[in-house]
C-alpha cells in the first residue's frame, strides 16, 4: 500500500520501508512521529479512500542538505553578494501505512489506589514548605525609592574641552 503525503511544503510517494528526507521535523533519532496529511492512498492499481489514514515513520537522524550558494550581481555597478544556505533536513523510515492504531485500553483502577495515600501527603508537605515562604514575604519590608535629589547632590561632571580655533594666514 501506498500513500502520497504532504510535508514541509512538499508531497511524497511513500511506502512502508521507504526512506525520505523531509524539512525539519521536531524529535531525535529514534522517535517515531505521526504523517496525517494525506492526500491520496491506493493499493496497487486502486485508488483507496484516504479519510482516516496515518503514516507512521521513524526519525533516523537530523541532518542539513547541501550548500547552495547564492550569488547575486548588477553588472556596472560594482555589486556583488555571495550567501551560502544549508537546509535543515530530517531523514524518515516509513514504518506503516494504513489506519490510525487505536492504544489498547490501560488498567488505571489500580495505579490511582496507590497514587491516592500519595497524593493526601504531598498537600501537607507542601503546605509546610509553603508557609516558611510566606512568613518571609510579609516580614520583608519595602524599601522606598531613592529621592531623586541625591543624584543632583553628586558632582557634576567638566564640560569636555574645546578645541582651539584654527589660526589663519594672512
């Protein structure tokens, strides 16, 4: 099964156990991320309905494309720039095309039984470590401003000297 999918501005043919460079996507090597905007999916010959398709992909590394230089010119005027530009790139392994994995059902009832004794003693511990904070914010009293008048107190600076002007001959 195939699947054209739009990433970065581009779209791309894929497959399950192709591998594909794409603009920047965020994760490290090793992560796996979710394609959803697909445009088209078919299986072989057929065209299939693409609402509700995902392509999973793995992320095997984060990389930059090619330098591309760019020179501009206007003949005549003596203008000249020289840029160079790399483009981020992230390159994909295609893991599966096909409909989105629904995540199997956790069993929460009993993680949340051991959680709740934790939970009733965090508050208190908090609570004390939060009041020592308070006292300490109610009984720092706050300074005033400076009165402005201190800095026309402090010694005012030499006018910078004048040059002399210059001799005329005659």
């Amino acid at each position: 099964m195939f699947a054209i999918v739009r990433t970065g501005g581009k779209q791309y043919r894929v497959a399950a156990g192709d591998k594909i460079a794409v603009e920047k996507i965020e994760g490290e090597a090793g992560d796996t991320v979710s394609l959803g905007d697909i445009l088209l999916a078919g299986d072989g010959g057929e065209v299939k309905d693409a609402n509700g398709l995902t392509v999973s992909a793995e992320i095997i590394a984060q990389t930059r494309g090619e330098k591309v230089i760019v020179f501009k010119k206007r003949r005549r005027h003596n203008y000249r720039r020289r840029n160079g530009h790399r483009q981020s790139l992230t390159l994909l392994r295609i893991l599966a095309v096909g409909e989105a994995k629904k995540a199997a059902p956790k069993k929460e009832a009993a993680p949340k039984a051991e959680a709740a004794p934790k939970a009733e003693a965090a508050p208190a511990v908090e609570a004390k470590a939060a009041a020592p904070a308070a006292e300490k914010k109610a009984a720092a009293p706050k300074k005033a401003a400076a009165p402005k008048a201190e800095a026309a107190e402090a010694p005012a600076k030499k006018p910078a000297a004048k040059k002399a002007a210059p001799k005329k001959d005659a």
